[in-house]
C-alpha cells in the first residue's frame, strides 16, 4: 500500500507539475506572440510614416517645381509684354514687371535651400538671364538706337530667355520623372552654353550702350 501511495502522490506530483508547466508555456508563449505583434505593429507604424513623410515631401516639390515654372513665364511675358508696349509707344506701368520679378524672385531665394544641383544649376543660369532681361527693358528709353533696341529685346525674349524657360521645365520634369530622356544631360548642356554665351554677349551690349550714354 505505502508503494502504491508513493507512486500516486509522485503521478499527482508530476501532473501538477505538467500543469504548471503548461501554464507557464503558456503564459510565456502568450508573451512572445505579444511582443512579436507589437514589434510588428510598430514596424508597420514606421513604415507608414516614413511613406507619408516621403510623399509629402515629394508633394512640397512639386508645388515648388510648378511655382518657378508659372512665375518664370509669368516674368518672362512680363517683360516681352513692356517691350511691345514701349515699342506702340504706351505707357509702360512699372508695377506688372516688378511684381513679377519679385514673384520670381521669391521663388528662386526658396529653391535655392532645396534644389538638388544640376537643377539648381539650371534654375540659376535662368536667373541671371531674366535679370538681363529686366535690364533690356529698363533701358530701351535711353538705348541711342530705339529700332535697334527694341529689335534686339524682341528677339531675347522670344529666343534665348524663351528657351531658358523651356529648358527649367523640362529639367523640372525630368528631376520628378515625369519626363525621362536618355539623352538629357547633353541636351541640358548644349543648352545652358548656348544660353550663357547669349547672356554674356547681350550683357556686353547693353555695357556698350550705356558707357556711350555717358560720354
């Protein structure tokens, strides 16, 4: 009988023991399932706001792309709009171009904190064109040649500073991938020498010009 007692306490024993043990795998178990889903959660948390912050980002580009490229051609007709008028003899209202300078203006100080470089490269290359711009105009009052003048800014505006413009919105493009050319960099550089050297050469006409004012 004593055998038979000692092997049912050692079964109870031992049921217990697997009982408890089961329950603490269990309890154990439970945990790491809860952790894992809470790493889980938490990664997919991270992942969401990393997508949102980048199309956010990605969203704050693009309204900036699209502010240079309206007030880049909303200065550039500005500017060719003063000219046809100064040429029909109208009064030209000061107030229109440098509104859209300064609109322009405001918009290149922005870009400059978060263009990537080549696009940078670019949109200041048109900068300094469209100052020019602004200079040819300013000046056809006091040019020695009026119908010189106004032929020279009329061609400016409709060639090299139209095609500055048009070379900004393609770069713009091709930067968000809406546009992609397998031959772009060399268009963008054939194209940023031909506008620089006719900045530089209508640059020196106007310095002509004015030192002949002086005399």
């Amino acid at each position: 009988m004593d055998e038979l007692g000692d092997l049912v306490d050692v079964t109870t024993l031992a049921v217990a023991l697997i009982s408890v043990g089961g329950t603490l795998g269990g309890t154990l178990g439970g945990a790491l399932l809860s952790q894992r889903a809470n790493r889980e959660q938490n990664e997919r948390a991270d992942r969401e706001r990393e997508q949102e912050r980048q199309e956010q980002a990605e969203q704050a580009k693009r309204e900036l792309y699209a502010q240079l490229n309206t007030t880049a051609r909303a200065y550039r007709i500005a500017a060719r709009d003063a000219v046809h008028a100064a040429e029909r003899g109208e009064t030209i209202d000061p107030i229109v171009l440098d509104s859209a300078k300064e609109a322009w203006a405001d918009q290149y100080s922005q870009a400059q904190m978060a263009l990537a470089k080549d696009v940078l490269h670019v949109t200041s290359a048109l900068n300094g064109t469209l100052q020019v711009g602004y200079s040819v105009v300013r000046q056809l009052p006091s040019s020695p040649n009026l119908d010189e003048a106004y032929q020279r800014a009329k061609a400016w505006f409709s060639g090299p500073l139209s095609d500055g413009v048009f070379l900004l919105r393609i770069t713009l493009r091709h930067d968000l991938g809406v546009e992609i050319d397998p031959e772009f960099e060399q268009t963008r550089m054939r194209m940023l020498t031909a506008l620089n050297s006719a900045r530089r050469e209508i640059e020196r006409l106007i310095a002509a010009e004015r030192a002949q004012a002086a005399e």
